[in-house]
C-alpha cells in the first residue's frame, strides 16, 4: 500500500512545470522505481506525486546536429542499452545501465530518475561523469545546462531549482569522439544488486598507447560521484602500461574518501576501488589494440 495524497497528470513538459509551481512540494514521478520506493518506505508518506509518464517529448534518443548525443529523461534503461545510437557512440552508458536491477528494474527505470535521485550508487552516474554528460533542464524561465559534477550538490541533492525538470543527459561529441570506455560495478552478488563500489573511465589515444585523455568517476566514494580530476592532469601524456594503470588507479585513491558502511568497510572499498580501475584500464587498452571504439 502506499500512501500518496494526490497525484496530478502532466501530458507535456510546459503543464509539468505549471503543476509544480502550483504544488511546490509536489514530487515528480516518471517511472517511479525511485520514488515508489521512498513512498513505501515512508520517507515519502503522504506525498503529492506529479506523474510526467504522458511526456513523450521527454523519451529517446537522438543525434544533435552538431553530433552530441541527447538521451530525453524519460528514456528507460532497457531503450538506452538497445538503442543504436547509444551502441555506435556511447556503448558504455549502455553497458552501465545495463547492470541495474533486472528487467523489469530496467524496462521502467529512466535516466532522469537515476541521476535526479543523487545517490553515488546509481548505475548511470559513474559513467555519466566519465563522458562528462551537461544536463538539460527546463523551468519557467527557460531551458538552462548544468555539468553533470556541478548537477551533484551532495548526497541525494541535486541542481534543480523550485519549478524545474530534467528534460535530458547530453553527451557532446567531443566528450565521446575516439574514446575508448569501460565501466566495472562491484557488488555482493552477481545479479539485481545495488554497488558497492564502481569505476568509470574513458580514455582517449595519440600514438604509440600515449594517453591524449582520460576521464575516470567512481561511484561509493564519496557523498556523489567522484571524477579524479588531479589523477586525469598527472597522466596525459603517459603510456598505458600495466604498470602506469597500477599508478593512475593508485593515484586516484587520494581523491576519493570511501566510508564505512553495513555493506563493506572503508578498507575494503578502497581496496575495490583500485582493483577495478586497474581492470577498466585493462579493458580499454585491449579495446585500443583492438581497434574497438567505446
């Protein structure tokens, strides 16, 4: 059972956000494998709920003219993984949000949900960070774009101001163009399990493995997810071997502050954290060899 006071329906993006200044302690609700939860678990009780699920303005995926990639809130995780566009340009977001829940998690979960819910665990968040996403959002003074690490304000807290909605993630064309990416979620079982640790990292090659870019986030460590700027500056230029992926992953630990929690200790995550990194590394230099574009 759950308990909601009212809930009112927006059929497009203008009504939701005419709804929510009538009802400024309205909830959006897309999905609601977020929300619902909250509700149940009482967090939310007696919550006055704005459904946007009739916003089809708000769902898909499509090529910008100028080559970035827009992926509309309300696109579920299943459409996001299966989707051609994702697959040719950004497969490590597919791959990503590919690992939440099961299928039926994934056919109802968005993406605006899992970012705006501002939990470090999210699927989506590591790798979003990693592809240095912007985040479309739109209110009763326009459309603004916010970068993904300035969208995390803290845990569960987000940029969004009073009247405002998540209308999309926007991945550029430079933040994806010759990137090579993976991503590596750690969790106590193999299926349906939220992360205890995660590690995102897109790299970008000149000649001869030489790094031109780099881009890692993790996910559990920190309040919300965590790109290692100081790590990425310290290792352009420098040749992927095992030995540099050993120190990058190394480096990076000095940026991140893990915590102790009822699902792992503080030793124990920092421990994951360096040992996945040093397995995303790998996979993308066997990528580059490859000639695999991620």
């Amino acid at each position: 059972m759950y308990d909601v006071k009212t809930i009112y329906e927006a059929n497009t993006i203008k009504e939701a956000i005419e709804l929510k200044k009538e009802h400024p302690q309205a909830v959006f609700i897309g999905g609601g494998s977020d929300v619902l939860i909250k509700i149940r678990e009482g967090k939310l009780a007696g919550a006055e709920l704005i459904s946007i699920y009739l916003c089809d303005k708000l769902r898909g995926v499509s090529l910008m003219e100028n080559g970035d990639l827009r992926i509309g809130a309300l696109t579920s995780f299943s459409h996001i993984t299966a989707n051609d566009l994702v697959k040719k340009y950004c497969p490590t977001l597919g791959e990503a949000v590919d690992t939440a829940g099961g299928p039926q998690l994934r056919n109802i979960a968005t993406i605006g949900g899992n970012v705006c819910n501002g939990v470090p665990s999210a699927d989506s968040s590591a790798t979003l960070f990693a592809y240095d996403a912007v985040i479309e959002l739109e209110g009763e003074n326009g459309k603004r774009y916010v970068d993904i690490t300035d969208f995390y304000l803290g845990f569960g807290k987000v940029y969004l101001r009073p009247s405002e909605i998540m209308t999309a993630v926007i991945i550029k064309k430079q933040s994806y163009e010759n990137y090579y990416g993976h991503y590596f979620k750690y969790a106590m079982r193999n299926a349906m399990d939220i992360a205890t640790s995660s590690c995102s990292i897109s790299v970008k090659f000149k000649e001869d493995n030489v790094i031109e870019s780099i881009r890692a986030a993790y996910g559990v460590a920190g309040p919300t997810p965590v790109r290692v700027f100081e790590a990425e500056n310290a290792f352009k230029g420098k040749v992927l071997t095992e030995e540099t992926m050993k120190e990058f992953a190394k480096e990076a630990l000095k940026e991140l502050s893990p915590r102790d929690s009822w699902r792992a200790s503080k030793a124990l995550r920092t421990q994951i954290l360096y040992e996945i990194a040093i397995r995303c590394l790998k996979d993308i230099d066997k990528q580059h060899k490859g000639g695999v574009n991620a």
